[in-house]
C-alpha cells in the first residue's frame, strides 16, 4: 500500500478521475474536502445529525423489540460479547435496517474508502450493558490487514445513544489504519490504554465513518444506562462479507428487494458466491 505522506490515499477518489467519472465527480461534489482528509489521515471521520429523532427512535424500538424476542440467542448468527447485548443479520430483521445500509450521505464515504466495487458485509447492533465492566481489546475488524490493492474493509458506526466519555464511546489511534500490522501483532496489552488513542464521543443521530483498519475498540460503561449503536460493515468486492447475506436473508425478503440493494449485497455475485460461502465467521477480536 503506497500511502504517500501528504497525499490523499483514497481509492475512491482522484481528482483527475472527478473531472469525467460519474462517481468521483459525486465524491467530489457531495464530500467535503477537509473530511476526505480527515479519514485519509486519520482513518475516522464524524457525520453530526446524519440521523433524525424518528430514525433513532425506530431504530431503538426495533432493535429493544429483537433483544427480547430473541432473547439468549441474540447475535448468534456471529459471536456473542461479554458485557454487551449483540444483534446480528439484521438485513433480514426489518426495513428500518434496510434503510441503514444504503444511505446516500454515507455511501459515498464507503466508497473513498474501499474504491467503487464494495458490499455490504454485515449489520450488526451493539448494546453495552450498564456498568459492564469489560474493555474491547484494540482491534481491526476481521483482522483486517490492508493488501497490495489498499484497504477492503470499512465500517460505519450508528449511534443510536450519545456516545460520552462514561457510557462506553470508541477509542481509536488515530493514523493507524496505515500502520500494516494489527495490535495483537505489536502491542503487549491490546486493552490497555494507547499513548495515541483517542476517545470518539457524539450525540444519538452521529454516524462514525471508519476505515476499519483502524486500531479501535468499545470502551466500558460506567454509567447505569445502556448505549446502543448499529454498525453497518462493508467490504471492497474481492474480499468475503463477514456474514454471507444470500445465505442468511430469507427468500421472501431477497425477493422484495430493489435491484441497487441486491447489489449492495452481492445477491447475485459469483465471486462473492465463491468467497463467502463456507468461509467460517471472523471477528476483529471475539473468538
Ligand atoms: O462501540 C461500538 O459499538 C463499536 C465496537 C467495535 O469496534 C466492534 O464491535 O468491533
């Protein structure tokens, strides 16, 4: 990965490519260059008020309504998580989720990420109990190395709770993404504190956009309340979604999907059929 220093290294964006592509030319016009910046120098960028109060509050409802439905199973479609409540394939659980995955104002930021062939890889929520008690390690989502292609994996996170400094926020070292290496390769404690991490905080309605090479982690909640958020993860085309969709959706909903969703999960992709089938489930972290 050639990631010059002072130069953008985004995949999805080239200012010479802007002046005759469709899609660069929208990256060049919907997204702010001081941002694009941002997540190329720090691997993170924050979208204030991207979610309105009826979102947020749909959102909550149905997510609290699957927690109790699904009661111990919750999240076993991937991996459970002390000291948290998990959710996952919620593509398949209700068009409020649907809505999520494909959002104008956040899909172009996936794309200067991954570059323009990328796929939803998995949409997931994220509880942490009151006063849980347990720290993320610093991770990388699916211990994801950058390859000789540049980055394939990026996530954005929904807070549906304001994210504080007590409540359990992400913390992130900021540059990380292009380090090459993952924190369990270098670091003698990937929970304990990083001299460079810093602390994501936001209010409920702020979307993280996050190229998901970044060292980062859920911190503890210390507080008696729960702090809820989504995480819709994508991935670049080459690579397998973390959750293969066209396993896990059942037939009633692939059939009511529009055609520009159906390829944002890769419905009917063979390369995504060869590798994501049987591919076992991987997590930055969780075992
Ligand atoms: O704070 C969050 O919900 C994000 C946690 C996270 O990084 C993860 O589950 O991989």
């Amino acid at each position: 990965m050639a990631a010059a220093r002072g130069k953008l290294f985004l995949p999805g964006y080239s200012a010479t490519l802007a002046k005759e592509q469709p899609w660069n030319k929208r990256v060049a016009t919907m997204i702010n260059t001081s941002q694009l910046r941002r997540l190329d120098r720090d691997g993170y960028i924050i979208l204030e008020s991207l979610m309105g109060t009826h979102q947020i509050s749909a959102l909550k409802e149905a997510v609290e309504r699957l927690f109790a439905e699904e009661g111990s199973n919750a999240g076993l479609e991937f991996k459970q998580e002390a000291g948290c409540r998990r959710l996952a394939n919620l593509v398949a659980k209700g068009e409020v989720f649907r809505e999520v995955i494909a959002h104008p104002k956040v899909l172009p930021w996936v794309k200067a990420v991954l570059g323009p062939e990328f796929k939803l890889s998995s949409l997931n929520a994220r509880s942490v109990n009151p006063n849980s008690g347990e720290i993320q390690p610093l991770h990388a989502d699916m211990a994801a190395v950058a390859d000789e292609h540049g980055y394939w994996v990026c996530n954005t996170v929904w807070m549906l709770d304001d994210f504080t400094e007590d409540n359990g926020p992400l913390r992130a070292v900021p540059g990380s993404h292009r380090f090459g290496k993952l924190p369990q390769q270098t670091l003698a404690d990937p929970r304990g504190a990083h001299p460079d991490e810093v602390l994501i905080t936001g209010s409920a309605g702020t979307v993280v956009v996050m190229n998901a090479h970044l060292w980062h982690g859920g911190l503890s909640n210390r507080t008696s309340r729960p702090r809820t958020a989504v995480h819709a993860f994508y991935a670049r085309g080459d690579k397998p979604q973390q959750q293969y969709q066209k396993e896990l959706l059942p037939p009633r909903v692939q059939a009511a999907l529009p055609q520009d969703l159906r390829r944002l999960l890769a419905l009917d992709d063979p390369l995504n059929d060869e590798l994501s089938a049987r591919v076992p489930i991987q997590s930055g972290f969780l075992k």
